[in-house]
C-alpha cells in the first residue's frame, strides 16, 4: 500500500472513532437528563422508566463500539467474499 493510501485508511479509522465518541458522549448525556427528570418527577420509589431507553440505546451503542473497534471494514468483507465467489466459479468451470 501506498503512503497516501494507508493516510486514508488511518483517516478513515480516526473518523470511525471520533464518531464512537460522540455517540457515547450524547447518550451519557442524554441518559443524565432522563435519569434526572425521573429523580425529580417521581423520585426513587417510582417506576424506573429511564432503564428502558438506556438499555436499547445501550445496545445500540454496544453494537456501534464493536463494529468501530473490532469489526473490519467493508472493503476487507468484500475482497473475502469475492474471493471466495471466484473460487467457486473457478471450481464449478473445471467440472
């Protein structure tokens, strides 16, 4: 790989992070202010409405940290699977 093209992937990779870190920036801030705002409606000895979005945007979160941390890019999925299209081809012309 070129100079320029590994500046790019590092690009790439910083942008898949910053924006991992926005996200888990607004939903702490965000799951803060619900939390507060049941606190101050309800108290603790209402029902702790404030779980359900904290727990299916946590998920979402979850999914979005791994996909930035440890998944691979597209490209990679796409170069294996073309790969292995061709080798089935290659094998289906030889019979």
């Amino acid at each position: 790989m070129s100079e320029e093209q590994l500046r790019q992937m590092a690009r790439e990779r910083a942008r898949a992070k910053i924006g991992f870190y926005i996200h888990l920036t607004i939903y702490v801030i965000v799951n803060v202010l619900l939390f507060s705002i049941w606190y101050i409606t309800l108290g603790p000895s209402g029902f702790p409405w404030f779980i359900f979005p904290l727990i299916g945007w946590g998920i979402a979160l979850i999914v979005h940290a791994v996909a930035t941390f440890y998944g691979k890019s597209m490209e990679d999925v796409e170069d294996r699977m073309t790969e292995q299209e061709l080798t089935k081809l290659k094998a289906q012309e030889s019979k």
